[in-house]
C-alpha cells in the first residue's frame, strides 16, 4: 500500500488555499504517517501565475481543468468559492473518480443533491467540513458521532462577520452602519457586506446542518432569511432590558405541523437570545453551533468559525480522510436523504416575538393592545411600559405562539389608533416556553 | 448489498447498554436506512437472567463467549466495563473479524495497544467514542477531524461526579465530606467514589486523549494523578479571592524539555481556573474539552459526559460506523502511534502554582517568602495578605516554572521559621503565563 502516492490538486490560492498548500507543505511526514502514502502536491489552479504567490511557479497553472484531469490527481481540494467554474471543475473530478474536499458553502447548499450523486455513482467521497463553522467539527459529528441518534435541533451562530458587529454594537452602543464600518476596516467585513450582513452565508450554512441533521435535502432557497441590516442600537438595549442580547441565529428544527406530520424548519434571523444561553456568550469573529439530540441531550460546539488557517484545519482533516480510504479502501458516508421531511411554511413555525411600540399615553392603550395579542391567540409574557415625555414606549414580549399569529397580530397592532408606530419586531429564542 | 443484515451482540444490559437495545428497537428504521442493511440485535449478555429485564428473555445469555462467537454476529458492543471478563471477549471478538464499539476507558487506557492491534490485524473496527466525555464528541474529532492539524493541548474536564462536587462546594461553602454525601444522595456518585474523586478514571480518559492527540500510545499509569479529596471550602474561598473557581481538569500537553525535544505532559489535578476560561462555567455534571491546535485555534466540545442515554447515543454512532463499514466496505483509522513521543517528568512541567500560607505577622516576612521564590528561579505573580487575628494568611500566585522547581520552593517554605504552615498548594491553569 505504502508504495503508492496520493496526489492532490489544490484549486485556488487565497487565505484558505495558502493554509492548504503551507501546512500540507511543513507537516509532509506528518501526513504520510496519518494517511499511510505521501500526500503530494500536484498543482495549484490559480487566476494568474504572474505574482509572487509564495510556492514553486512550476507547480501553479490557470488552466484549473487540466489539473482536474491529470492522472495523478486522486483528491482535489476546492478552495475557490462561488458557483462556476467550480461546479463544473468538481462534477468533472466526481465523475472521473476523484474524492473532492470543498469548503464551498454556497455551492453546497444549492448543488449537494447533484454532487453527492455524483459521488455516489463514482463510490468516491465529498466531504465539506470546511463549508460550516470553519475549523469546528460540525459536520463529521452531525454525520457520524450523532448517526445512531435522533437530532431534534440545531441552532448556530456560523457568520463570524454579523457576531462581530453585533457583539461590537452590543459593547459600544454604536449603531449599525457605523459599526459595519469599522467591522470592515478592521477586516470584518468585506467591501461588499450583503452575503454576511443580510444572511445569505448564514442561510446557505443552515441548509447544510437541516440536511445532514434531519436525513432530508435541503437547500438555501427553503431557508427563511433576515439579516441584520435593520438591527438599531435601540434594539440592543432594549434586549438588554430583558436580560438578553441579540445574536443572528441559524435555526434548524425538527416541527410537528397541525396535521401533526413532522417538517422541517430551516431558519436565519437575528434574534433575542437570553444571557444565560450558551450561545450568548459566543462574541466577536467566533462560531458556535448547539446540537440537541434525544438520548445525547444538548452538545455545543465552540471555535473560529472562519480565516485561512482555521478553515484550512478542516480541509486537511477532510483531505486525510479521503486519502486514507484511498490508501486503505472505503469511503465516508453518503448523503443520507431517506427522511425526506417537508419543509414547514415559516408561518407555521413556533417562535415569541418581543414587540416594541411607541404608543399614546393613556388610559386604556395597555388593556387594547392586551386585547389585541389576545384576540390572535398569542399569549404575552412580558409588559414593559415607559414613558418616553412624547407618549409611551411598550414593549411586549410573547409566549411561543406560529409566526404567523404573531405577524398578523403584529399588523393589526400598527393599525390602532393609539399605537404611533411598531419599532421593532424581534424574534425570542432559546427560552423554551 | 442491502440483501445481508448486519448482527450486533451487546454485552450488558446496565445503563448504558439497556439506552442502546431501547434506542435500537425504536428506530429500526432509521438504522436500516442510515446503514444500508437492517441492524439487528442478536442477543444481550448478562450477568443473570432471572430479572425482568424489559427485553425479550430470548435475546438474554449468560454466555457471553457463545454470543460473541455467533456466526450472525458481526458487531460487539461492550458496555460491561472493567477488565476481565471484557478484555478476554473484545480480543476474541477482534481476532475472528469482528467489529468492536466499547465504551470502556478503563480497559482502553491500559490495553489499547493490544486491542488496536488485534484490530488491525483483522482488519476490522474498533470504535470507542463513548469511553471519553459521554456524548460529547472527542474521539471523532481528534482522530479524524483534527488529523490534518498539529494538536498541542487538550484540558477538559471528563469526570462528572467531580465537577459536580467542585460545583456544588463553590455554590453552597460547603466542605468536601458533606458534599460528597449529597453527591451519594443524588446518584451523582458511587457508593465507592474512589475512581472518580481520586481521579483515576480521568487518568483513564486522558491517556485516551493524549494518545489520540499525539500519535503516542499513553496508559494511565504515565498519567500524573491527583484527585480531589483535599480540597477544602477555604481552597474554593480563596480561589474566589483572585477570581477562579476550582476544577479537576485532565490536561494533555505536547510540550519541550530542556533538551529541546517535544514530550507529552499528560496530568490530572483539581487546579484553579479563571472564571473567563470557557471551562470555568462548566458546571454541574456536565463535561467538556478544549482541543488547542496549530490552524484550528481553540475548539471546545460540551456536553453530557455520563448517563445511559447520553453514552448511548455515542455507542450507537459508533455502531453506525462499524455497520456502514461492514455494508459498504472500508474500515476507520487504525491507531496512530507513529510519533512516539516520550512521556515528560512531571517535575519538568510548566505550571502555575496557587500556595496559601500561614505566616508570623512580622516585618520581613514577606521579603523572606520571596526571596525563597526567586532562590529557586521562580517568579511571583500575585501576592495577597491578610491577618488573621493570630498571625496572617499569605497567598502567592507564581507565574509559571517548572513543576520541580515549584515543588523544591514549597518544600523550602514549609521550612520557614515564619512560615506556621503551607496549608494548600494548588496549581493555576488557563491562563497562558
């Protein structure tokens, strides 16, 4: 067995792909020990060869495809991201037998279906830690550690760039765009914020833990997304007076319908997060996903959620991987898909919302509002009334009620008359009631 | 494929063992599909068949040999626990080719490297996730997630009686035989507590885990041991003076001699935490582990680290491995031992150290105690005086030495005309100086 190599081609040369290509680089030994056959570097597909890239010229080419096909190529390693060319590049490594390594969270979560068949029909592996959390195993323990358990939940903060502007807003009561800003001159956000700030890599990532956590394909478009675009400083304090913060949650839940068939949840919002849960004490850049499963009860995973050298620890783990069942023969699992759960309309979903209104200072106005939450069948936890010199801020806080109760309660209390306007509409999770 | 079933045999029916045959009957299905064949139960091993035992008596054996050797048996699960009879039935399991999930970390702290060879030879599986932190996933992750990155530490807490103890003495002042008792009350400790609060069943778990990090093989007799039986209310009261709390910790160090070799340091101690080290808030019967890895960073796993259902869930994702590998073909790592690092002296450690002492309340005594510090190249941190009415109380936080060094400085202290008494030593973790 120990007389063969196993040859690695590299796609992409940014923070992740220079990690790969170092560490691969300073730990050879190490990694042929762990595989049982040197893992050799065969090439780095790259946009140009013309800078300095810090690797032997010889081994960088911009013709991606080539490398792909080279015969000495067993695994490739997609560190590129987006969507075209590496579709195309990592269906054409699938179909010719080759195990694929990708931290391609996008790609995954619109293309799993296709890839993971591809796979399949090859008897090849498709592994991805790297696509969720970063260098936090999420995915090998969702996959194998929790496969002889039933998951029932699983609720992540997994886009460091929002945590970091929310813990940032949080400390310094700054508002959002200023926070953003300085998110992105200390290299927290990128100079296009949109995929981070309006949840899209939030959502993409949560697609891929519904997936794996409950045996169903699911993809970002059946993930229900906010960002965090509209969170106020107002809206921080005012979780803080409830004893809360304010955290964009990836949400993936296992619901029982009216028709009383389990669905699938899969959702992305910032949220009201009680201080007392685990997650809310996860700041800055950092990851953490919490797993609640029946017989294991409640796990959480903690770590750096992003960067090069992070992300480039999962990558390599999933390289050593198929580079073992190359040497040794096997492959990992394949995607599991038999549940086939429906995913539940997010006006079914069970949540509490924590409503602040600005409202006229009179008698009566608590009572009407009361009525209100009432009359749609949503009972209220909380009241918290003040008087702001111009009329009254109340805040109300539900008990779980659908979401769709809740929005159209929500509705009906902008149009009271007495009710100046709803300010915010924040969503309450981790509670439990 | 899915024409052949796969043939479990389960030895034990305690805790552990009856979550898993219950877990297995109620989702029958859901191992079938993850597996790819039906998972079925050929029979339980058990001490005595007289009882009621909630399972088909005709699944029942006192044989567990005969059950083992089945020919329909392809998978041993072995939740029996100490040595022998146990390590008799995994070898024989091992050598006629079949696969073994054991959730014994007594018998893996101290036998791993004839079991894993066994293991090899045959080419099968032995899985043993549920031996270290229960449910949480370690195992998993340091063999296969981490196993592109150069892991350096390990510190977790791994024994549940322990910090429930630590916890409860921290919250209440109350000293350790009274806790203990309630612990005894509660069923959060045995009737013969010595494993868990002397701390050899973390020794046990640490050997895992430095075996696994390090690509060594380590036992529990190169683990340095001390448990948690001195500890007193006044050690958690002055642990709380410099803002720490008190926890066993089990840590697994990669660390230099002054050779410039790298050894594996692999010690369990009750030792001072500050409480803004994640594991500080690891309360009650919880466990968890923080993994520190080159690229990685910092990880931390949470969760239950005991209890039938909690084992359960890790035994049967094992299970689902071993099946998988049975159906699709391929097996999982072999033990990796290449590194072979030698065991580091505990002398040569670097620690910290938290030395409380009684002092005459005269000048000079201070610059005596320090001068005896820096006698033995060892430098202060923190000092802290009180009087006591009856001469005064002197606490010392060291900055980190050589464990030897520290130890030598102690010993020199005790000998101090002023000095009435050393009355606790305790070692400082987590703080990085």
């Amino acid at each position: 067995m120990a007389d063969r190599e196993i040859g690695v081609a590299v796609l992409g040369l940014g923070n992740v792909g220079s990690e790969v290509v170092r560490i691969l680089n300073e730990h050879a030994a190490d990694f042929e020990a762990r595989v049982g056959a040197p893992v050799v570097l065969r090439g780095i597909a790259v946009r140009s060869v013309d800078r300095d890239r810090g690797v032997p010229a010889e081994l960088l080419t911009t013709d991606a495809q080539a490398l792909v096909d080279r015969d000495d190529v067993d695994i490739v390693v997609e560190v590129i991201g987006g969507i075209e060319p590496v579709r195309t590049l990592i269906l054409s490594a699938l179909n010719s037998g080759k195990s694929v390594v990708t931290a391609n969270k996008a790609l995954l979560a619109d293309y799993t279906g296709e890839l993971a068949d591809a796979a399949k029909l090859a008897d090849v592996d498709l592994y991805f830690e790297a696509a969720v959390a970063g260098a936090i195993p999420v995915v090998r323990p969702l996959m194998q550690s929790l496969a002889g358990d039933r998951v029932n939940r699983v609720v992540g903060i997994v886009n460091g760039t929002t945590n970091f502007i929310l813990s940032a807003m949080e400390e310094t009561g700054a508002d959002y765009a200023d926070t953003l800003a300085e998110a992105g001159r200390l290299g927290y956000a990128e100079a296009d914020p949109t995929a981070d700030v309006e949840g899209y890599d939030a959502a993409a990532k949560a697609a891929i833990l519904a997936s794996l956590a409950f045996h169903t394909r699911v993809t970002a478009a059946d993930v229900y997304r906010e960002g965090i675009s509209k969170i106020t400083a107002e809206d921080l304090a005012s979780a803080k007076a409830v004893d809360c913060t304010v955290k964009l949650l990836a949400i993936c839940e296992r619901v029982v319908g009216a028709d009383g068939e389990e669905r699938v949840s899969a959702r992305v919002y910032p949220a009201l997060l009680p201080h007392s849960h685990p997650l809310a004490t996860v700041n800055g850049a950092f990851n953490a996903v919490v797993v609640e499963a029946e017989a294991a009860g409640r796990l959480m995973f903690y770590g750096q959620g992003a960067g090069g050298a992070p992300t480039a620890s999962a990558v390599l783990g999933d390289l050593v991987s198929a580079a073992r069942n190359r040497v040794h023969g096997g492959k990992g699992p394949d995607e599991s898909t038999y549940a086939k759960l429906p995913i539940a309309p997010m006006g079914e979903t069970p949540t509490r919302y924590h409503v602040n209104m600005e409202v006229a200072d009179r008698p009566g106005v608590l009572s009407a509002v009361a009525a209100e939450f009432s009359a749609h069948g949503v009972s209220i936890s909380v009241v918290r009334q003040e008087d702001t010199g111009n009329g009254a801020s109340l805040v109300v806080v539900t008990h779980i009620a659908p979401e769709a109760a809740l929005a159209e309660t929500v509705a009906a209390l902008d149009r009271l008359e007495f009710v100046n306007a709803v300010t915010s509409v924040l969503r309450l999770e981790g509670t439990g009631e």
